[in-house]
C-alpha cells in the first residue's frame, strides 16, 4: 500500500452544514487526523426570546427533521419545570407512546437506510432496494408503522402539534389505541426479520472497540419502577458508566455534565463529563440499563451477543435494534394500561410564574438537554439548548484517533469506508434544518 | 397521515420555517389549509400537510396516492422569487451530500427510492421557489412574502386540472 494517505471527505457549504473527515499520512505518520463540524451557528436559542412558554417547543421542533419529538417533548417539560406545572398520569402515558413512535421510527430509518446499505456494500438505500427489495421493504413497512403512530399521537409524522405545557391537546381514543396495538404487533414479526437481515450481515460491522464514558438517562420516577418503562428515555437523572452507582446528576445540573466548550476544528461545540469525551445513544442507555429490557428486546441482544461489555461504537445500531423490540413491547404495555383505565381529555390549566427550568430526555441518538428562562408574564428571556449530536462530536475524534492507526494499512479506500461508518454509527445531525432541492434542468 | 384511506392528492409543504426563505413549501401549504378549511380550494380528495424537515418521511406521505404535489425551496439558478412547475424527470439533482447523515435529504432521491419499491404516485408535481436567503430567520423575505398569491394561483391551477 502507498504510505501517504489523503482523505478529505468535505463539504464547502456551510448554509447546511457538514461533517469533514480529513486525515493526512505522510510515510506512515498520522500528521492530521480530524473530524470537523463546519456548521453555520443556527441561533435557536435567540429565536425563543420574546416568544411565548407555549410557543417554544413548536418554535424547536424545527430544529431536527428526525427528533422533533424528542425535542418537542423536553423543551416542553423545560417549560413546565419552569412554571412549576405537574401533568397527570395519562398525559405522561402518552408522551411515552408519542416518544417510542420516536425511537422506533429513528432507530429503523438510521439502521435499516443508512447503516444496512454499508453492510451489503451498496452506496445507499436506493440500489439496495433494488439489490434486496424484500429486506427494504419490510425496513418500510416499520417504518411506517412508527411513522403511523407518530402522526396519532402528535397530530402529524414530525414536528408535533398535540404537545402543551401541563398536558395534551389531543388525546387519541380507545379505538385509535386498540387500532395502534393490533398494528404494533402485527408489526412484531417484520421487525424480527428486520434484525435477522441485519445480523445476516452483521459481519461486515468494523471489529474496533474504544472504551470511553456513556452517559445516559436512568429511571427514578416511581410511576414506572417495575415495568418496561423503568428502561429510561423519558424522566430520571443523569448517569454514566464511569459514575458507578454513585454521583448521578439531576436534570437541572445538565450544563455540569455536558460542560460545553469550543475547539478550533469545529463550529459546533464540544462535551466532556469525567473523561476527555463521552458517549450518548442507544449504546450508553444500553450499557446504564440493560436489564431493564423487555423480553423482544433480550432476544435480539443474544441474537447480537450485545453485552454490557461492548465497546465497539458500531454495535450502537444493534442497541439501536434492542431498543426497536424494547419500545414496541413498553408501548403495548402503555396502551394496555391505558386501555384499562380508560382514556379520555382532560383539561389544561396554567399559572405564569417567573422562572427558569431544566429537563433532559433521551433523543434516539442521545441524551437531549434543554433549558428555559421566563418572566411573569410568561415570555421568555434565555434558552439553552445541548443536542446528542454535540455531546457525540469529541467522542468521534476520540474514536478516529484510534481507528485510523488500526487500519490505515487497509489502504486509503478502506479507511474512509470505516470512518464514513463509523460517522453514520453515530448518524449526526448536523444538515437537518434545511432539506431545499438544488437542481439543473434537462434541456 | 391516520390509519385508515388516505385521500388521492396530497400537497406536501417542505421545509424549515425557522430558516427564512427555506421555509416557502411549510408557509404556502399553511396558507391552503387555511382556504381549504374555509372551503375556498377542494378538499374533498386533497390532504394539504406540513412536511417541515422529515426528508425520508416522505416515503410514507406519499405513498398509497395517485398525485403528490410538493413545494419547495430550489436552488434552480433563477431569480429570486421565481416559481417554477417541474416533474422530477425535468431535472438532475446537483445538490452535494455527504452521505454521513440521514439528515441530510435530496427529496428526489426519496421519490427514487419510492419508485424502486413500487410506492410512487402515478403523478408527482414539483413546485420550487427560488430563496434570496437561507439562514436562521423566522420570517420569508422579500419577493417571496408579497407573492405569495401569486404562488397560490399557480398551485390552484395544478389543483384544478
């Protein structure tokens, strides 16, 4: 193989927003070895000023095509810890299925179009629908089902409209809950064969392992201990790996686990918490609770011989599959909860307080923090917002440093395959706010 | 999008209100729900839905109809405010991607992929508008803002054919 190497995987636009991978070997030194986020700053938190409390979570939502739920959801329980407001049982319940349609809907999409096409050697979903239809086809049809589940539960696929602070503005009926539960569980079967077509090529996964901090949600809200929802995306405190059972963070001590700083090879900024970088997703809710997976959701962690004890940043779209199953099995406990106690609207009551509040909830590719200030007469006057992504950018460098050494004698196509895998083991939003076309006419 | 029939047609607002001129497709798809809800453009066999920035989500809107409509910020080397009618065989996708990221979308590579797997409408309309700026900004600029009418007239044109 040549010993220089070259690789610079970039973009020049910065209305949208890209990831870089640049590495350059001379005689067989690594002399650069870098992952860049050129992304022009988007300003979110400037726009929420002046803007009403109940304004904020549709204002976020646009932040992220793909977690506007996620977002929805915690800039919405941001506001309510601000304004001291507490939600019934039921509408905790349905922001649970709202966010599951989440999970499974990310989860499938980021395994099944953006990671499986890598594991059959094809560029893209595209020419793989073409090369494995049946495999794409039942990757659609999950997706659908999420995307079906969405839409009931937030009004539309993305960028929900049912969510308000201190409750729902709809509520789906006990038919549209039965509907949901027969379409979850005819979708059980294709979702297991989804997983079986993964692992029939789960061997192409890059054999690499980097340990490093995870840090992930964990459960304390007492409404779900003992059932499948004690497996965290939504309440509890700030863990890691690293805390051992001790020294947890409670949700409004996020900017103390996050610890946001700037780096000269990117615009986006960077987290650590004990280590030098840290990693969020399904990898590190994986790792913090495990044994709190429903029984769908072990069967595929055996299947995968996914263990506590993986470090491979790759196997984060296998935890990703875990959690698939988890999220279907919890929301058919939900529904069935639901069901028995019966479901129906309920009025929203709200008094405006000055004051700021916290809450973090796990977005499919990670812990997800927001933070809001209002006056008295509920407009706001600060917000701060920490995606997964960011909390990911340092792990990824971390995870490069290592890579690149281990393969570089693989040659130069082979290791920008690998980083490029490596960036889609993560798949970082980092272009998700404009989606324009750009195109030239066939005269 | 429910369970259940879905109604033929469907006009797909896309984009990012919060992005300035990215945000045309989601202003003009709010605006037609507002006159078809007080019943001054059919609705009987058209669904008008918000996309935002779902990307691969448009699979599944579109899917299962006999038409789809989808407006959109283009880059198309025009002038500004400019509103152009296009079916995706008029054209070829310049736009550069990385491929790192699911969040980066080329909606002409959906419409690709809905046809490899037999889940295309019959008939698929573009309309794309030319921005002036694309940045964090929650409002249109202008020509855009004083042509939105403009734009409604050529949609309702498409509608009542």
């Amino acid at each position: 193989m040549s010993k220089n190497i070259n690789i610079n995987v970039h973009h020049l636009t910065r209305v949208e927003g890209h990831g870089n991978i640049v590495v350059n070997i001379k005689d067989r030194t690594i002399e650069k070895c870098e992952w860049q986020v050129p992304e022009a700053p988007r300003f979110f938190e400037a726009m929420v000023r002046g803007r009403r409390y109940d304004d904020i979570q549709t204002i976020v939502s646009r932040i992220c095509g793909i977690c506007s739920i996620s977002h929805s959801l915690v800039a919405t329980k941001a506001v309510e810890d601000a304004l001291g407001l507490k939600v019934t049982e039921q509408t905790d319940m349905v922001r649970h299925l709202m966010h599951y349609s989440e999970q499974l809907q990310s989860h499938v999409l980021h395994v099944g179009y953006l990671v499986a096409p890598d594991l059959f050697g094809e560029k893209s979903v595209v020419p793989l629908a073409g090369k494995a239809t049946e495999a794409v086809l039942k990757i659609v049809k999950c997706h659908r089902v999420a995307n079906q589940m969405s839409a009931l539960l937030a009004g539309r696929i993305t960028h929900p409209i049912t969510l308000t602070p201190g409750g729902m503005t709809r509520v789906p009926t006990e038919e549209e809950l039965k509907n949901l539960k027969a379409t979850l569980e005819d979708c059980v079967p294709d979702l297991v064969d989804v997983c079986k077509v993964v692992l029939s090529v789960a061997g192409n996964l890059p054999n690499f392992e980097r340990e490093t901090e995870y840090v992930s949600l964990k459960q304390t809200n007492p409404l779900y201990k003992g059932t499948l929802s004690e497996y965290s995306f939504y309440h509890g405190d700030i863990t890691s790996t690293d805390c051992n059972g001790s020294g947890d963070m409670p949700v409004d001590k996020w900017e103390s686990v996050a610890n946001e700083y700037v780096v000269n090879q990117s615009t986006a900024k960077w987290c650590k918490w004990h280590r030098e970088s840290y990693f969020a997703g399904a990898l590190a809710r994986y790792k913090n609770q495990s044994k709190f997976l429903s029984p769908l959701a072990k069967q595929v962690e055996k299947m995968f011989g996914l263990t506590p004890k993986t470090y491979n940043p790759f196997m984060n779209n296998v935890a990703q599959l875990a959690e698939a199953a988890h999220v279907v099995e919890a929301s058919l406990e939900i529904i069935d909860k639901l069901l028995t106690k019966g479901i129906k609207p309920e009025k929203v009551d709200v008094a405006l307080r000055a004051g700021r509040g916290y809450a973090g909830i796990e977005a499919p590719r990670g812990i997800l923090f927001h933070a809001y200030e209002f006056d008295k007469n509920g407009e706001c006057t600060w917000g701060n917002c920490c995606i997964p992504t960011n909390q990911n950018h340092a792990n990824i460098q971390k995870d490069f440093e290592k890579l690149v050494p281990q393969f570089m004698d693989e040659g130069e196509d082979a290791l920008r395959q690998k980083m490029e895998m490596l960036v889609r083991a993560y798949d970082p939003c980092i272009s998700c706010s404009t989606h324009m076309l750009n195109v030239e006419f066939i005269k | 999008m429910t369970f259940g029939q879905v109604k033929k047609t469907i006009v797909v607002g896309l984009g990012n209100p919060i992005m300035a001129d990215e945000g045309i497709g989601t202003v003009l798809v709010d605006e037609l729900s507002k006159l078809a809800a007080a019943g001054k453009l059919a609705s009987e066999n058209i669904e008008y839905y918000d996309g935002g920035c779902g990307g691969m989500y448009l699979l599944h809107t579109i899917a299962e109809r006999q038409k789809a409509i989808l407006i959109d910020c283009c880059l198309m080397g025009t002038e500004p405010g400019t509103i152009r009618r296009f079916t995706p065989d008029d054209v070829n996708s310049v736009k550069k991607m990385a491929h790192l990221s699911l969040h980066e979308v080329d909606i002409l590579k959906v419409i690709e992929l809905a046809k490899q797997l037999g889940q295309c409408p019959d008939e698929i309309v573009i309309f794309g508008i030319e921005p002036v700026k694309i940045e964090p900004q929650m409002h249109l600029n202008e020509p855009l803002k004083s042509r939105l009418g403009d734009y409604i007239t050529e949609i309702r044109k498409e509608l009542e054919k």
